[in-house]
C-alpha cells in the first residue's frame, strides 16, 4: 500500500484566546498494508513529551501499569502523545480515545477554562476526552478501569 503524500502546513484556526493553532502534516505509520493515521501534532512539543514521559505523576505510572502492552481490549496506548498543540496524558488512536489525569490545580476556574477549549479542539479531530483526577486513579483504580475499558469497546 502506498503511503499518501503529507499535506502541506495550513493554518488551522484560532483559540478563543486569539492564538493560532498550526495543523502539521500527519505523522504515519504502518506496515505491510497497514496504515495508521496517527492525528497532527506539533513536531516542536515531541522533546517536552519525552521528559513528561520520564516524569510522570504517581497517578499516571499507575494507570500507565494498566494501559500498556495491548491490556485494555487489545488496544494500544501511548502515553505524553502530542496531538495539535496539546501533550495529552494518554491516546489510543484506535479508539479515538484521549484519557487526562488532573491534579488538584485543575478544579481553578482557570484551568477549568483552557480545559474546556483544549476539549473542545480534541473533540473537533473526533476524539473522546475522558478526565479522572489524580485521587480517583490511585484510590477507585478499578472503577476508572472499568470506565476506559467500556469506552474503549464502544469505539474500536
């Protein structure tokens, strides 16, 4: 199978704060008839999620334990995934699934709000945003896995 030709850069729109989000041709993957669109990223936030990967919260190593290695529905995940101007905290292009982890700092109106726009642009590629906070992953591990698996089911 042929891979197709990367689109050329384009703008992609504004945020409601007025800057310019950029849309990057698509990362590719496949192999022997397989392709895998991965969804456009930024290619400047790829070393900023690499040291988030080497960093990560003892709620993100948690749930990272259980994602893994095909563990939920046979589906890979990848973890610190730039995607458009966001590092998410983990993506499974599979099922068109974004999971964010939130710390106590995102109950602040504030960061309520970028939340709501970074959702919003997530949600305009067809991705579902699932958010858990930090106390329910290490506490109701469980629970939160059952809720991934079910999500993950109805969308692969």
């Amino acid at each position: 199978m042929q891979i197709p030709p990367s689109p050329p850069f384009s703008k992609w729109g504004t945020t409601s704060g007025g800057a310019t989000l950029i849309v990057f041709p698509l990362c590719q993957r496949g192999t022997e008839g397989d392709l895998n669109l991965m969804e456009r990223y930024n290619p400047k936030l790829k070393e900023n999620s690499r040291t988030l990967r080497t960093n990560m919260t003892d709620a993100e190593q948690m749930l990272w334990h259980h994602l893994r290695r095909k563990q939920i529905q046979g589906v890979q995940f990848y973890r610190q995934k730039p995607l458009l101007a966001f590092i998410v905290d983990f993506y499974c292009p599979a099922a068109k699934l974004v999971i964010e982890l939130d710390g106590s700092q995102h109950f602040e109106a504030e960061h309520q709000a970028k939340d709501q726009v970074r959702d919003t642009a997530l949600a305009g590629l067809g991705l579902r945003v699932l958010r858990f906070d930090n106390r329910q992953v290490l506490l109701e591990t469980d629970a939160v896995l059952e809720v991934i698996d079910k999500i993950v089911k109805e969308r692969v």
